[in-house]
C-alpha cells in the first residue's frame, strides 16, 4: 500500500457510518480499544481536529492545552453529532475537567462514557480495579451498541495482538535503519489506527511494512522525539526537511500507548489489565522519573539517537513537570535535548526550524 | 528515631519555642499599631492564637527530622493514617498559600523557573520547588521529608509535582489514587481505594519505625472528624446577618483543619472560634460595619490580594459570606465512622469538590447561594488550577442564569502575581459592583 491510498479520517468516518456501522468518539489516550472493537463499534479518536478556534474560547481559559480546545471545538462544531457515544479516558486535570464539562453543562448529543485508568506508582489493587473498570464500560457499551456478538472478544483480542506486532516490527524497523521513510510518512500511517477499524487498517499496515523500502529514510542525525503526539505536521516536514532520522519516540498518542505488551491468552479482562499496566512509561499515567528517564535512555541506545527532541503541547501539566529532570538526566548520559512548545493546530514555522537546524548541527 | 533529636525537640517544645514566643510579642508590642479601618468591625480575637499554633507547627518543625518521621503531604490527603504513626507532617501546599501571602511567590517561582520549570505550571508546585532549590521561606526552614504522601483527589497535578520531589530526594512516594467521580460513587472505586489503604499502611509503618495501632488510628480519625466539624459549624454562622467573619478572614483561620487535622490543637482551636463567631453573632457584630449585599467566592484565595480584595468590598458593604474553598474542609467529614473505617475513608476523601463532577459543584453552589442568602457570585478563574477553574465560564453563566444573581470572572493566580492584571480585575469588578447595587 502506498501512504497516498490512505483516506483521510472524515472520508473513512463517512463510509463507516454510510455502511451502518457504530462510532464511538474518544478523547485522548489510553483506553481499551479492544472492548468496543468487541462490540463492533469503530473508536474514532479525537487528539488534534485541523479547526480553527471559536466556539471553544468561550468555554475555556486561554491557559487550557490546545488537545483539549480542539477536541471541544470538534464538538461544539458539530463534529460529533453523529456518533453513538463519546469515551473520556482519564488522562490528565483538563480532560478530566472537559469530561464533566461536556456531560454536565453542554448536553451531549451521545452519551458519555467514562474510564478511569489507575495511576501510578501502581497499588497491587489496580489490577483489580482496571477489571472492575471494563466491567462498568462492557456494561455500558452494551446499553448503548447492544450486546457483543459472539466470538466479538475473540476476535479483538486476535486483531490487538497483530496490532501489537505490527507496530513492534514498524518501531524496531526504523530503528534498525531498515525502513526508509521519513517521520511525515510514519505517523501519517500509523495514526490510521486512531480512526480506522483493524479489520481494515491492519492489512493496510502489513501492506505499508511489506513495500516500504529498506533504507532510504532521513540520513542525518538520530533522535527520539518525545511529546504528546505528532503534530503539528509541518514539524514532522521539517524534521524530514531537515534529514534527521527519528529513530524512535515517546509520545503518549504513538508508542507510549502503540508499544503494548499483546494481550495474553486466558480471561481477556485479566489479559488487557496486564497489558495496561506493562505499557512504556508516560507522565499520564504518573510513571517515575527514574522509570521514563531509563526508559528514553534505552530509545536511543537501541535505535543510536544523538539527541532527544521534545515537542511539548503548550500548558501539558503532565509533560511540563517532568520535562527538567529528564532532560538533566539525558544531558548526564550525553543526550542533549531540545524543548519545542506546540499548539496543535498551529504551524511551528520558521523560528522552530531554525532552532531544530542549529540542534541539527550541534549533534554532528 | 534518634534519641538526641527526641530530646532537642522536646526541649525547643519546652523552652526554646515559648522564649521565641516572647521575643515575638515583645518585639510586636514595640510595634505601632495599623490604624483601625472603619469599613470593618473588630477584629477576630483569637487570630493571634492562630498565629500561635502556626509559629510553633513551624518552627518545630526544624527540629522534627530524626526524632519523629516526616512526611510532606497533600491538602486532601487521608492525614489520619500518618497521625496514628506519629509523622510531623508539612503542608507545601499550605506553605505556599503563606509565600503567597507574604507576595515572595514570583521571586520563588522565578527560582524553579531557572531549573527548567514552565511558568505554565500550577504556581503552589513553583513555589514549592522554587524554596526546595533556594531554600528561601518565610517560614525560617523546612525539615527535609522522609516520605511523600499524595492523593490525587485535588489534582493530578500533585502527582506530577510530588514525583520530581521523590526523585530528587530519593525517598518514597505513597499515592493515595482516588478514582474521579463522574457520577455517582462505585462500589468498585471505593473498594479500590480501601485495598489500597490496606497496601500503603506497612510502608508507612516502615518509614515510620512502628506498628500501626488502630485503636490509636480511630481516636485520632475522630478527632479529626470533629475538627472538621468545628470548622463547618464556624462557616455556617456567616449565615448570621451580619455575616461575624469575612471569607478572607475564613481563608486564613482554615490553615489549622489543613494542616494540623487529626490533633487537639486544631480541635481545641475551632472551639474557641465558633464561640468567639457565636457570641458576635449573638451580640450583631459584624465583619463588616455595613453588610449591605452578601458575595459567594468560587476558586482558591487570590493569596497576594487577600487584604486589598477584603477592603475593596468592604468599602461597598459587600460581604464574602460563603466559599467552594473553604467549605472543602467541612464538606464530606459526615462520611467519616469508625464502624466502617476503611470504606468510609475512602468516600469522606473521595467526594471532595475536587475529585467530584461539575454537576456536583453546581448543585452545591445552588445550596450554599440559598442558604447563606447571597447576591453575587465572584469566580477566580486561577491559571495555577485547572481542575478548579476549567467549567468555571458555564459554571458562572449557569448559577447566574438559574438564580438571577450578578457574577464576574477575575483572572489571576493564587500566589504568582506576575500573571494578575489589577487594571482588567478592577475594571470587570466595577461592572459587577455596578449590576449588584442595581439588582
Ligand atoms: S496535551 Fe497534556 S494537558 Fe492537554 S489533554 Fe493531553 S495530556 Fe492533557
Ligand atoms: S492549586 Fe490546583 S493544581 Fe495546584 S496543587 Fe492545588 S489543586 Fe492542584
């Protein structure tokens, strides 16, 4: 498959739906896809919709993360009019706090869903509770999409372990040197999966790993790049533009959340209980630092990045804190780092690519 | 423990603090008095115990390390579990409501700044890592923490900021995880929250050198039970008209039911209060000399600007008579029984302001509008807290829409004044003052 043959996700939206199937809209980051894909029902993710703010600035301070201005913008725009329901994950203050927000004052047009991912340093009891909590949510995915049709689990459990593989050969593939792209064509296919079912993105990804070439990607220096999520894309451009190798990242929406241990046989819910709780390291999920600071550390070893870039979304509490330590703890271990602030839907320009230029030359 | 430091403790309790004391008044006494401001009636009496038992949980707190374990705790962590272990026990987020006060919130945020810390960040976490690299505070020292304990049933944020601190400091971190309550409740959350009560407890005992002793534990729970109470019953005599004390006397005088929770001093403390409010209530005497309209407040105090703010309404006859904020001490305590001490633990912790939904905060606020007669409602929308301020704009037009009352958005920050607009504040309050005498 050619990245060109990707439908864009409101073209894959409108088919879905045209075809009668079920949408359940998510916000940001970690929930378990595996249930609702259990109930036939596509997880349509919400992380960074291209609107141009409006709506949302009379709901929300300016000191409010860009993540959650978008998604609210999405929905008061409309965009989610035509979903079955609507999933908060609990990820962080501001989506907690969008959550009720949309819930509790703006009368959604779907019902709302909840799912509270335990944080850690996890207690021997979250295990437990993150089984009561798929309990609550099959419970309440069947009030609203109907029971799951038989061998539904099943099958899920089968398409996240071969999603679990692909990604791992797609992530250890890069950085063996052995696939030649660029990041702008990476993340372009692997964020398919936020919107598109497996039954039609994983033989798109097979398809994608099985012609891509083997070298041929940016030659320049290494780098892991560590944030929220990809975007804005013409960072991704830049990177490219500017020949550095991604060797790896660290973001919360791709392998923080991608590079999943596979769920086990046995009791699904067990199953995807331990696979939460041995997922990478994220500041979401209250991860120690000693933890992410190892586990970065271990990126670029595996893939030989010279440096760390972190593209950080404006006002994300959760990156922001634990931003000075790990880039005191990188510079020990001889990886300098470079902090960029984002906003989702807005270009990072000219000033960031010169400063990613001058970190460029810098690690040579 | 050791016990040299057992003795210097006991001895700076016995002599060394009551000299301190001494010194503290003698010097004060030198001092000339602020003239009386006319807008206001007399002021509390026993705000000069308050200062008491502050001066002396800080300044004892030096001498803690090696001779009781130390822990640096939340604001709405279950505090109880550390009494019944003999932990001193320090409040960062009350020490920064103090920087605050004393207006060294920039020069301390500044100094986690220079580390490597967004500005962006909640302004209690700067101050707090801003004084544990600078080592500055107005409250002379710190005592470095043998444990960390946090519960997320304020913020998320609390995580992140008590994480840097147990790396840095290399000691344990003990999470208290209080699932967000979306709705209702669960059966399931609060059985989380109570098997985690049970995990945490040996760790605690092994920072702590002891056994954990539960007759001890429910004693102190009670105690802390009737604290909080004291504290709710002092809070409903500003339903009196004329309201005896102003919510910005109410920010101050919450310090002990925060920090000092779960011991007689805090309990002792309320006592005095409420009979102190009772008897003003009793005799007509106001906060103010001219109560003519009543203000709720919704956020945490604007730290910086607590005396300017009290002055500005006061000059009006506008009375702050009920506060989200500091109804949060009082708010939940009626879950707390000893029968069922695990479970409700968790619930009396779990269903605070902030860990609960909008819903519940507007309903809430609803209740508190009708009972304590009030006119207008004054929202701060503080940069430093999301989970307070994000909804507050809906929260406002809602409350305002429903009950008929004026109310007005201020932005500014609990202690970073550096991101406070006096010009735009004063112009919004104007309005406000404007559509409230007119109403
Ligand atoms: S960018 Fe950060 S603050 Fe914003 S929604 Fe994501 S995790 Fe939360
Ligand atoms: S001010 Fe808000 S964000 Fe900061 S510690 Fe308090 S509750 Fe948390």
């Amino acid at each position: 498959m050619s990245p060109s043959e990707l439908i864009s996700r409101g073209e894959y939206f409108s088919q879905w739906r045209g075809g009668g199937g079920q949408v359940c809209a998510v916000f940001p980051a970690q929930y378990p896809r595996e249930l609702l894909w259990a109930h036939g029902v596509l997880p349509m993710e919400v992380w960074d919709p291209p609107l141009a703010p409006a709506r949302a600035q009379g709901h929300l301070q300016p000191y409010i993360c860009s993540v959650v201005r978008q998604g609210l913008e999405l929905f008061l725009a409309g965009g989610l009019d035509d979903v079955g329901a609507i999933l908060f994950p609990h990820t962080c203050d501001s989506l907690q706090n969008l959550a009720s927000l949309v819930e509790d004052y703006l009368d959604p047009p779907a019902p709302s869903l909840f799912f509270y991912n335990p944080k850690a340093p996890f207690a021997a009891a979250a295990k437990g509770f993150y089984v009561a909590q798929l309990q609550t949510l099959e419970r309440e995915l069947t009030r609203v999409f109907g029971p799951q049709p038989p061998e539904g689990m099943a099958r899920a459990l089968e398409w996240s372990r071969r999603l679990s593989e692909l990604y791992a050969q797609a992530y250890s593939r890069r950085a063996a040197g052995e696939l030649g792209v660029g990041a702008a064509e990476f993340y372009r296919v692997l964020r398919g999966g936020e919107y598109m079912h497996p039954r039609d993105y994983i033989p798109l990804l097979e398809g994608w790993l099985a012609s891509a070439p083997a070298n041929g990607g940016g030659q320049g220096q290494g780098i892991i790049l560590s944030g929220v999520l990809p975007s804005p894309p013409d960072l991704l451009e830049t990177l490219d533009e500017l020949g550095f190798r991604v060797v790896h990242d660290d973001l919360i929406s791709m392998s923080r959340r991608l590079l999943y241990p596979p769920p086990g046989e046995g009791d699904p819910y067990e199953a995807l209980a331990e696979s939460f709780l041995s997922m990478p390291p994220c500041s979401t999920r209250g991860s120690s630092l000693s933890e992410r600071l190892e586990w970065l550390k271990g990126l670029a070893r595996a893939g030989g990045a010279q440096g760390v870039v972190f593209s950080v979304v404006k006002f994300c509490e959760p990156e922001l804190f634990d931003l000075p330590e790990l880039r005191r703890g990188l510079k020990e271990a001889g990886l300098p780092s470079l902090v960029l602030e984002v906003d989702v839907n807005q270009e990072v320009g000219g000033q960031a690519a010169t400063r990613l230029e001058a970190f460029g030359e810098m690690l040579s | 423990m050791s016990l040299s430091a057992k003795a210097r403790l006991q001895f700076m309790k016995d002599l060394g603090l009551p000299a301190m004391l001494r010194l503290a008044k003698a010097t004060k006494g030198k001092r000339a008095p602020r003239a009386a401001n006319p807008d206001f009636g007399p002021p509390l009496k026993c705000a000069a115990r308050l200062k008491e038992i502050m001066t002396r949980h800080y300044y004892l707190s030096r001498f803690a390390p090696g001779a009781r374990p130390v822990a640096w705790v939340t604001s709405g962590a279950p505090v109880e579990l550390l009494r019944a272990l003999d932990f001193y026990t320090i409040y960062p987020e009350n020490h920064g409501a103090l920087c605050g006060a004393q207006k060294m919130g920039p020069e301390l945020c500044a100094a986690a700044e220079e580390q490597g810390y967004s500005s962006d960040l909640c302004s209690y976490a700067r101050v707090d890592l801003g004084h544990f690299f600078s080592g500055k505070t107005p409250a002379g020292q710190l005592p470095k923490p043998d444990l960390l304990f946090c519960s997320n049933n304020i913020c998320q944020t609390v995580v992140y900021w008590y994480k840097v601190l147990a790396h840095r400091l290399g000691i344990p971190l003990v999470l208290f995880d209080t699932p967000f309550n979306y709705g209702e409740i669960t059966e399931a959350n609060i059985a989380y929250m109570k098997e985690q009560i049970l995990e945490m407890i040996p760790v605690l005992e092994k920072t702590a050198g002891k056994a954990f002793d539960m007759q001890r534990f429910m004693r102190l729970a009670e105690l802390s039970k009737s604290t909080s109470q004291l504290w709710g019953q002092c809070l409903e005599t500003m339903r009196a008209r004329p309201a005896p004390m102003t919510i910005f006397d109410a920010f101050v005088h919450l310090a002990p039911v925060v920090s000092l929770r779960g011991l007689p001093v805090a309990r002792d403390y309320y006592e005095i209060l409420l009979a102190e409010l009772t008897e003003r209530v009793g005799q007509g005497i106001g906060a103010i000399t001219n109560e003519k309209k009543r203000l709720m407040w919704d956020n945490i105090a604007v730290w910086y600007k607590v005396r300017d703010f009290a002055e500005l309404f006061a000059a009006r006859g506008m009375n702050f008579v009920a506060a989200t904020y500091t109804n949060a001490w009082a708010e939940t305590i009626q879950h707390l029984d000893m029968s069922r001490p695990w479970e409700s633990l968790a619930k009396t912790y779990s269903l605070v302001i902030l860990n609960n939904n909008l819903k519940h905060r507007l309903g809430l606020m609803e209740k508190m509008v009708r009972e304590y007669s009030v006119d207008g409602l004054v929202v701060h929308s503080a940069r430093s807290c999301k989970p307070y301020s994000l909804g507050q704009y809906d929260l406002k037009s809602l409350l305002s829409r429903r009950l008929g009352i004026p109310a007005v958005v201020i932005e500014a920050d609990i202690t970073d004044y550096r991101f406070f607009s006096e010009e735009q504040a004063l112009t919004r309050l104007e309005a406000f003052f404007e559509a409230l005498e007119a109403a």
